[in-house]
C-alpha cells in the first residue's frame, strides 16, 4: 500500500513528502491518516530497510520522514544514515525505552508508541528541531 494522496491545502505539514518506515498496518494507517490530515503527502508505508532506502532512491524532493525503530528482523538506523546523507531530516518512533537509539541518532526527535499523531506532526514540521546533526 502507498498512500500518495495529499491532504488539505493548510496544516502543518502542508505540501510537505513525508515518507513513512513502519511494519504495522494498523499503526501506520493512523500515521498517514494523521500525517494527511496535517496536508503532508505521504510515501509508503513501507515496512523494510530495503523498502525505504529504494523509496529514497526513487523519490526526489523528501521532505521528511517517519521511521519506526524496529522492524519485523531489522533496525531503521540504515534508513536513518542515508537520510542524513542527504540532509533529510526524520523522526524515530518506538514502543521501547529511549536506550534503544544508539548514541549517534539520539539528536533525532523519539516519539513513544503508540505515536501520538500531535507529536509527530510537530516535530516534523520544526526543520531545526528535527533535522539530525
């Protein structure tokens, strides 16, 4: 499933390509209705490392991105260095405790699942608060 509609013209994710790394289908149906909702057009879901980073690859013009720490046998952190590499700035999500994210991804937003659709939204829309490094 790709959610590629765009959501109203305002919100505070207006415009903005938003691509979305989770491996639940519940919990990502909420983010894109939540993300969409905000006027973010959204890319994926997806819900692998290979997925996303071939996402990255093909879609220009990112503007942001969701990632779920811990996917079905792998972590996102792959995901993570090559949207850095290209100054693309993300947010982690994760039901575990904050520990999990490794020191040189801890100066990227965590919100704790379930995601709140409020915190995310924000943190997505403040660029100098969630772009990494």
């Amino acid at each position: 499933m790709t959610g590629q509609a765009g959501g109203p013209a305002g919100g505070l994710l207006a415009g903005r390509l938003i691509l979305l790394v989770e491996d639940d289908r519940l919990a990502a149906l909420d983010l894109v209705q939540a993300l969409e909702a905000e006027g973010a057009r959204v890319v994926g879901p997806v819900a692998s490392v290979r997925q996303a980073l071939d996402l990255i690859e093909a879609t220009p013009g990112l503007d942001g991105a969701v990632l779920d720490v811990e996917l079905v046998d792998e972590l996102s952190f792959p995901v993570a260095d090559r949207l850095r590499d290209r100054g693309i700035p993300f947010v982690f999500e994760t039901g575990y405790d904050e520990h999990i994210i490794p020191e040189p991804y801890r100066d990227a937003p965590l919100i704790a699942k379930p995601a709140q659709a409020k915190l995310m939204t924000q943190a997505l829309a403040d660029p100098v608060r969630c772009r990494p490094g």
